[in-house]
C-alpha cells in the first residue's frame, strides 16, 4: 500500500509539474510578409521555438479577403504570415533578423518573380516593443549591406487567415513548391544578396 501511494504521489507532483512547464511557455506571436507567404511559413517552421506559421492576408481594407481578390490588387493585402513562438527558445528580435536576411529588403515593388503590391515586405507590430526591436534590426541590416532597406515597419492590422489550400503547401504540394520556389528564384537572389548570412537559402 505504501508503494502505491508512493506511486500515486510521484505521478500527481510529474503532473503538476508538466502542468506548470506547459503554462510557463511565453506564447507570442509575430506577422510579417516576405512575398510569398508558401515560402515564408516553410522557412518559419524550421526554426527551434516556432509553434506555427499560418499564411494569411493583412494591411488592407477589405474584410475576410479571398487569394483571388488579394491577388487581383486594390484590396491593399500583403500576403503574410502569422507566426506564433515560444519567446523562452526564439526572441521577436531572432525571427525579425531571420526574416530580413530571408527575403529581398531592397526591393519595393515585389519580390523575386511576384510583383506588384500583394508581394511586398513589411513587419507587422502589435507593440512598442516590437516596433523597437523591428526598427533596430533594420538598422543594424542596412549597416551589414550598406544599402537602405524599404521593408517598412507597419502597425498591425486584422490579420485573415488564408484558404485552407495555402496552408503548408510546401508539404501538401512538394513539388510544385520545390519547382516554384527555384524557379522564382528566391534562395539564388537571397544568396546573392546576404552572401553567407543568408537564411534558409542553403
């Protein structure tokens, strides 16, 4: 009996403890938008303390937006990602300096083979806090190149997930992702422009 009980104590204190772990995390999240949101959410899930990357739509005026009508223009969307972290084993400063070094920072009109204004960058902030360590990381970018970057720093706005289909393409659709994401050529211009801080180009 005395070892049961023993047993029962050890297995209520695991449980209060696992308990008290799980509600320590630091749950935060982070928006951005690197052109397109396959390739930023595939990039985004590889790093240690991201939870999940969710592609959506933010920054416009029309609400609930579909890809075809972002897509189309006029909306005013980014195509961008939702990303949720656990701020005790990534910091938002870690994803931002990740971010600006997987994406084309000096182009305004685009990226890559995507242009036009759903294709833009931008980091999206939710506090001062954030918009601190966003603008610090730009600077501290545009000293590394030595050329201005035009990723703007913008207050967040409604963030819409997108369409069922777009989340985790990169999985559900490898090789059509693998063929688009080489033939547009993101990792070979990320590349070309970083050197060896490029993040995620290989």
């Amino acid at each position: 009996m005395f070892k049961t009980l023993k047993l029962a104590l050890f297995a209520i204190c695991a449980t209060v403890g696992f308990s008290q772990q799980v509600a320590a995390r630091d749950m935060q999240t982070a928006i951005v938008a690197g052109g397109c949101f396959w390739c930023v959410e595939a990039d985004f899930e590889k790093v240690t303390g991201v939870e999940s990357a969710v592609s959506g739509y933010t920054g416009g005026t029309t609400a609930n937006p579909t890809y075809k009508q972002v897509s189309n223009g006029g909306t005013g969307h980014y195509e961008a990602v939702l990303i949720t972290y656990d701020a005790d084993q990534v910091s938002y400063r870690q994803l931002i300096d990740l971010f600006l070094r997987s994406i084309d920072p000096l182009d305004a009109g685009g990226q890559f083979c995507d242009r036009g204004a759903p294709y833009r960058t931008g980091i999206f902030v939710q506090t001062q806090a954030q918009s601190n360590a966003a603008t610090a990381a730009i600077n501290d970018a545009q000293n590394a190149l030595g050329r201005q970057i035009v990723t703007p720093v913008v207050r967040a706005s409604t963030f819409y997930t997108a369409e069922a289909y777009h989340q985790d393409y990169y999985r559900t659709s490898e090789n059509a992702y693998n063929y688009y994401r080489k033939g547009c050529g993101r990792d070979a211009r990320v590349r070309q422009i970083w050197g060896q801080a490029a993040a995620f180009a290989g």
